[in-house]
C-alpha cells in the first residue's frame, strides 16, 4: 500500500461547539491506495513456495503455532482468501492525515452528525492496527471517534524514520486531535495504546479529560511501592515474571535485536503469519468461532496489512523504550478488564498508579477486547465519557 495518494482538503467546521473547538482545520481527506495485482500475485507465490522447517515432534501450541494449523491456513491463503475484501472495507473508512514534525500522521475519523457530540481516541497495540476497532465503529455513531495509525504502525510506516517510543507517539497523536480542532476528548487504550494513552494524559491533561484502559502498562515500580504491596498485588508481579519467562521472549527480541527479526519476518509471509497469529490466538479468548476469538479471514486480515504496508520492522519500535514512569495519573479512568487478558490486574493495583472511578469486570473476552467484545469495550469507553462529562460540569465522583 502506497501511503503518498491525497484527495484534495476536507471541508472545515467553523462552528466552536463544547467539547469539540473547531474540528479538521488543518487536516486533509487521505485515500488508501490499493494493493498492486502484481504485489498480491507475489504474496501467494511466496506463501506456496512455504518451506516447512524440520522439528521435533510436538502438540498443541506450547511451542508455537502447530505445522498442522498453519499448514491449512497457508494453504487457504495462497488458494482462496481474497485481499480485496477487506480491503475495499479498509478503503471505505473516513481517513485524514496531518503533519506533525514534519510526520505524517493518519487516522480514521469518524463523525457523529450531532456536531456537540463528545471525541474518543482509539489506540491500538501490537501485534495489531487500526482493524482491532473495527467492530466498535458502528456502536459509536453518536460520538466524533479518531483512531490513529500509531507512527511504525500499519497506515503510518516511513522508511528512515526516527524510531517512535510511547512518548513520541503521545505527542504525535495529541497534535493530530488538535490539527483536528478538538480541544477535549477521552483516549482509549489498550497494550501500547494504553502506555501512549497514559503519556497523553501526563503531558495533555487540560486536553484528556478521561481515560479508558483494558490493561495495565508496564510500570517502573519503585522500591517503596515494592515493599507496601499486598499479597494479591505481589503475586500479580510474580505472575508476571513467571510469564515474561515462559511467554515474553519475543519481547527481549524485538527490543534488542529488532532488525534481524524484521529482515527474516519481511522476506517470509508464512514466518510473519506464525510471530503474529502465534500472539493473536494466545493472548485472546479461546471460547470464539471454532474455539479461536479470530476467524482464518480476519487473521489472514491482519497480517496480509503488515505484509502490504511493511509495517512489522517499525511496529517493533516502542519496545525498545524505557518502562513507563510517569507517576501516578490522576485523570479519570474508566477501566474494563477481560478476563482472559494476559496479565489482569486488580482494581487495588490499578489504584495505585490511576484515578479509577469505574471498573468492569467481564468473565468473557482477551487481550484484543475492541475487536472480541465490542459491546462490551464500548460499556467501558461510556463509562469514561460519563467520567469525561462529570469534568466538564466540576461533578466527577461516581
């Protein structure tokens, strides 16, 4: 996907409304350019010619993704799956694009007919993209929603760029929201989205006037905290050492030596479809269609839009920042924990570094909330619009 095609600019709102200012001043309207035939040919002649590595013997998804899965899954996307599906639901979205720093930054954004309606934000993660709210759009018609393509990121990959740490992000993404002309606005987040959403609200708290988290980020924990923490709390950080050891390699990967990675997993769409969906399958709710939260479509999906645009070299970036230390946040946050998060906290820990005035609890859903249970995520991102108008009227108690 070539990113460099613009339309001509979007018409601008002059009106000043209450929470929004005076919305797409400095933005222009963008247009997804579609795939070449050439570069879809090539994809399926790659994914054929797929070599199986020789290994050991083994069963389930312990040691990754299993030969027999991805064989079958391979075999549909170089026979049957058809890009230009998604991609034309992809091309329909309201796309705008703006310069910050001399970047380009691109979001989808959506807008509520009620021109008094209140503004999200939506941050994506990784293994992820813009596509993890797809299902959450049509539930929002209501409210002005941005999604931006974080920098790195499928929509906002630029060869030679600087690499994009959470803080940078949180600045590119809060001169997007103003370019666009809103002055106020809620930021949901979840995986990197929730550390560059708790920047946004350290750096551009007159801005943020609420917060919506499915997880808690990467904290630097300092050693008072460490020695007052309760028993549920250390062993929250015990099961996250255990996991880092036994789950989290691909971390110190992509945080070390991200370009020998990404110079294997560019040259090998099946190697790229295995690191993804390995992350997609297991940190997601296993009770979904065919006891997976993805379909082989919307799998087949989201890596074939790292594959096009290029995006996983870069995507790797903010693993190479330091650990979030911000202090303790005291925007209003609203959080939704899934169970079959990867790490879910409890609302005791989570107190500890954010002004939580709504928690919800669902015995349903993953890491990937937004895209498994959108009914559920858009509970929750209400919530922190109810935190959001309790700021605007001075009454923000729950």
């Amino acid at each position: 996907m070539d990113d460099s095609d613009r339309v001509p600019p979007a018409e601008s709102a002059t009106e000043r409304t209450r929470f929004g200012g005076h919305r797409a001043r400095d933005s222009v309207a963008w247009d997804w350019k579609p795939v070449d035939d050439i570069d879809i040919e090539d994809l399926r002649e790659r994914v054929a010619r797929y070599r199986p590595p020789v290994l050991s013997r083994a069963s389930g998804w312990g040691r990754g993704v299993p030969t027999d899965y991805l064989g079958a899954l391979t075999e549909h996307w170089a026979g049957s799956f058809d890009w230009r599906v998604p991609e034309v639901r992809i091309r329909s979205y309201p796309w705008t694009r703006v310069h910050i720093d001399g970047e380009p930054v691109t979001a989808i954004h959506q807008r509520s007919i009620d021109p008094d309606a209140p503004v999200v934000v939506l941050l994506h993660g990784w293994p992820d993209s813009f596509l993890r709210f797809e299902r959450v759009l049509p539930l929002l018609s209501d409210v002005h929603v941005v999604v931006p393509c974080l920098t790195g990121y499928p929509g906002a990959v630029t060869a030679g760029i600087q690499p994009a740490t959470p803080r940078v992000m949180a600045r590119q993404v809060a001169g997007l929201i103003e370019a666009l002309g809103y002055e106020r606005y809620v930021v949901s987040g979840g995986d990197v989205g929730s550390v560059v959403a708790t920047h946004m609200a350290r750096a551009h708290g007159d801005s943020v006037s609420a917060l919506h988290l499915t997880d808690l980020p990467a904290l630097r924990v300092s050693p008072d905290l460490r020695g007052d923490l309760t028993e549920r709390e250390q062993r929250y950080y015990r099961d996250a050492r255990r996991w880092r050891a036994t789950e989290g390699g691909y971390r110190l990967l992509q945080a070390t030596k991200p370009h020998t990675l990404a110079r294997a997993l560019s040259d090998s769409p099946v190697g790229l479809a295995a690191w993804m969906i390995e992350k997609l399958i297991g940190w997601s709710d296993s009770r979904g269609e065919n006891g997976f939260a993805f379909d082989r479509d919307d799998l087949l999906t989201w890596v074939s839009l790292y594959w096009y645009t290029g995006a996983i070299g870069t995507s790797f970036d903010p693993y190479s920042a330091a650990p979030l230390d911000v202090g303790f946040v005291d925007t209003p946050t609203a959080v939704s924990m899934f169970r079959h998060e990867i790490l879910p906290p409890g609302p005791d820990l989570f107190r500890r570094f954010y002004d939580v005035r709504s928690w919800t609890e669902y015995d349903v859903g993953g890491h990937f909330a937004a895209w498994e249970r959108p009914a559920e995520f858009v509970v929750g991102l209400r919530n922190a619009l109810v935190l959001a108008e309790g700021v605007r009227r001075g009454t923000t108690d729950t």
